[in-house]
C-alpha cells in the first residue's frame, strides 16, 4: 500500500516492523562497545564528529547485517516461538522492502564513516558485516555447532572498530578487547541454546545443545567462563587499567562463574535463562568498569 494512503497509526506501525529487523537492542551493546573502544583508545577527548559519526555509521551497518540476518533466516525464524513474530519470517516486512532497508542502512553507514571518520573503520567495520551476514548466517550457522565460537569474531568487533576510528590503526589492546567479547560469546549464546533447544531443533540448526545434549553443553559453558574471566585480567596485565577494573572484573567474573558452576551441577531452564541475562548485563558493566577506569 503506498505511504500517502496510510494512516498514521499504520505508518507509525510499519516504521517499528523495520526499526525491528535492525535488532536495537544489540545494535545499542554494539554501538556502547564501540563507544568504549573509541575512548580508551586517546588519552585526550575523542572528537566529536569521530564519536557521533563514528558511532552512527557503526550502528547503521550494524543494524544492516542484522537487517540481512532477518532476510536470510525468516523461514527458520518463522518455526521458532522466540523469533517467529520478527517482521521478515511474520510477513510484515516484504522481501524486496527487507533487501532495500538493509542496503540503504548500509550505504548509509558506510559513507558516514568514509567522509567523517577514516577508511581503515570503512573497510573493518564492511567486513565485520561479510563475516556476520554473509559468513556466519548463510554458512556456519547451518553447518556446525561451533557457528557461534567461530563467527562470534563477527560480533566481538565493535570495540575494534571504535578504537580504529579514533587511533586509525588496531593495536595490541584493541585486540585484546576483542578477546574478551570474542570469549564471553559462547557461555552467553549457549546459555540461550540450552532452553531453548527444542526451537533450535525444529529449525534444523546444528546447535551444540542439539548435536552433543545438554550436559556437554552445560560443561563447555563452565569451562568458557574460566577461560573468560582469565582473559578479563589481561587489561590489567598489560597495565591498560588499573585496580578498580582489576576488582570489578574479578567480582563480575565470581558471578559468571557462580551461575556457570551451578548449570552445571544441576539445569533447568529457570537458571539457564538467569544464566543467559546476567551475561548480558555482566558485559556491559565489565565495558563500563574499564570505561570508569581509564578516568580515574
């Protein structure tokens, strides 16, 4: 139906379908770790047109293979209880509207960061979306159960490309920013897997809870965690931040390990999902605490 003969409530209705296929919440943790990336990696103010552009042109590209995802992934999302309302497998969003949305937000962004923040950001944050959208959701993703661990690359990124738009290089600490999401996005990811295997499974998708069971799964979560809160210190070890990231990331790291250890002993899917939401926000405060760290 054309725009002009919609109503407002309808046009407002089909603004929120597509602002769906961009999967804000993600793209808001995205574009917070780029943030972060960007801030730690001057000890003078970033820029402004850096930060806004930058953070801008980020998200819209981010937005853009999430945007992909939906197109590729709406006959899966569509047998799924946990996706099968998303525009794309619902039918609210048309195929052609869903491409056309996804290389607009994409151009879009590109450009942002081509003639505002530098081409080395362009051409990574390009390729984070190859890696997402075209690696990740059209080939690992159905092929092995380790589709998450290998294409969470994809998703460990942003503080990459935050640190690259202000530094216009990637050094040694970036990249150890990377390490830590890069980590944390297998025990977060099967968390979710976990209980909601039976979707996964319907779908046809080779997650590990449905390869090798949920036991395996609960024990490759534990030990992840330990890997991760180890690679949580390295900030410290390489003296980017000091003791009051140092305390936050071992109390943050105990509360990880707590949830894991317990998993592990016994699952159900009231921990599993407990599980799954305090990974989300023990991220987002370890990014904070390093964050808070580099002003003191």
């Amino acid at each position: 139906m054309d725009l002009l003969h919609r109503s407002p409530s309808s046009i407002a209705h089909l603004f929120g379908q597509y602002l769906e296929l961009t999967k804000p919440r993600i793209v808001m943790l995205t574009a917070f770790c780029a943030v972060i990336g960007m801030v730690l990696a001057t000890a003078q103010t970033v820029p402004w047109q850096v930060l806004v552009f930058g953070t801008v042109g980020i998200s819209l590209l981010a937005g853009a293979g999430f945007t992909f995802n939906c197109l590729v992934e709406r006959g899966i999302d569509a047998r799924m209880a946990r996706t099968r309302k998303r525009p794309a497998a619902s039918g609210e969003v048309s195929v052609t509207g869903t491409i056309a949305f996804a290389v607009l937000l994409g151009a879009a962004g590109s450009w942002l960061l081509l003639a505002f923040v530098n081409e080395l950001t362009m051409w990574l944050t390009l390729a984070t979306f190859v890696g997402y959208a075209l690696i990740y959701t059209l080939i690992l993703k159905p092929a092995t159960p380790q589709n998450i661990v290998i294409g969470g690359a994809s998703g460990a990124m942003p503080p990459v490309l935050g640190w690259a738009a202000v530094a216009n290089d990637v050094g040694p600490q970036a990249l150890v920013l990377f390490l830590i999401i890069f980590v944390w996005t297998p025990p977060h990811f099967w968390a979710l897997a976990l209980y909601r295997v039976e979707d996964y499974r319907r779908a046809g998708l080779p997650m590990l809870p449905v390869t090798h069971g949920e036991r395996f799964t609960r024990l490759h979560i534990l030990l992840y965690t330990v890997l991760l809160v180890a690679t949580t210190l390295l900030p410290f070890m390489i003296r980017m931040s000091g003791w009051f990231y140092l305390v936050c990331a071992l109390a943050l790291g105990a509360g990880f390990l707590w949830y894991a250890w317990r998993l592990w002993r016994g699952y159900s899917d009231r921990l599993a999902r407990r599980t799954f939401t305090y990974s989300i926000y023990y991220l987002a405060a370890l990014f904070a605490a390093l964050l808070i760290d580099h002003w003191l």
